[in-house]
C-alpha cells in the first residue's frame, strides 16, 4: 500500500472524527486530518533536523526540526507519535514520547490538520528512513536557530517549534 492510500482519521473544528478518506484524497481535498510531532534529542541535548525526501507528498525536500507523520484511522495520538518517531528515526524501543500540546494548524489555503506535539530523548544510533529522510543531523539549538533563516522549512514544523518555544519561555 502506498503512503497516498493510507486511511485517515477526518476531523471536525474540535478533532472529532467525521470520517475517513485515504491520505492522498484528503490532501488533495484539503481534508482536515490528525498529524503527530515529536521533538527527538540526543543525550547532549542537540536537536534531530532532516531534510525531507523530494517524492513526499507534502512539503517535499524541506527541512524539519521534527519527525512525525499522520495518524492512522483508529490510531491514538500516543500510538502514532512512537510508531512515527521509531520509525522516521530508524530506531527500536525507543521510549514513549511525552505529549506536551495540541493545536490546530491551518494555512490558509486548504491544508489544516490537528497536530499533536511531543518530546522524546533518542539515545539510540539513528538510520532514518531512506525513503522519508535525505539529509540529517543532531545540531545545537544556536545551529537550528542560525539555520531558521537560511534553509526552506516546513510550515508546520515552524509552526509546532514556535509555539514550543513560547511554552518553554513561559515556564
């Protein structure tokens, strides 16, 4: 089954599911949807940032400074943000990502989905996903924020990581 295939989870306003469509109708309808972030960290605190793959179906060959993806149709939040993370990252038994927030993101121009954010510490050697993954590399968070302006990003990602540090900031 390709990736375009997968079924999701449609939602409402309020993330109450409506129905279901594979992911490449609901994206190409604009179909409001659930997707998980997981902010990964090594042991020295630096930040996990890839580079997408140019075949990805949204936001193809940018940057991101989270690995995650979709929910699956009957899939929790939790379930989704390890199966994504393991996955993206290449990894085995890593822990159980902590939820941190949820908010709903939307650009304006018909994509919009519910995105779950979490945190994970990957001490583990990472071998990301060929297919999902082109570049990558744990880098300090003076790194990521000097290569904020310099490198294309993925919206949402900037997204999640704002409104991430606003949490932190407040805390």
């Amino acid at each position: 089954m390709s990736s375009a295939d997968e079924i999701l989870d449609i939602v409402d306003e309020q993330d109450r599911v409506i129905g279901r469509s594979p992911r490449g109708e609901a994206y190409a309808k604009g179909l409001r949807h659930r997707c998980v972030f997981i902010e990964a960290r090594d042991a020295q605190g630096r930040l996990f940032v890839h580079r997408r793959t140019p075949t990805k179906l949204v936001f193809p060959s940018r940057y991101d400074m989270f690995v995650g993806g979709v929910v699956g149709a009957g899939e929790s939040y939790d379930d989704a943000a390890l199966r994504e993370a393991e996955e993206e990252l290449g990894v085995s038994g890593l822990p159980r990502p902590s939820y941190l927030f949820k908010f709903l993101y939307d650009d304006g121009a018909g994509q919009t989905w519910w995105s779950a954010v979490y945190e994970v510490r990957c001490d583990l050697p990472v071998s990301p996903q060929a297919e999902e993954v082109a570049w990558h590399d744990f880098l300090a968070e003076d790194e990521v924020q000097r290569r904020l302006a310099e490198w294309a990003w993925v919206p949402d990602g900037l997204a999640a990581y704002e409104r991430l540090k606003a949490l932190r900031a407040a805390r």
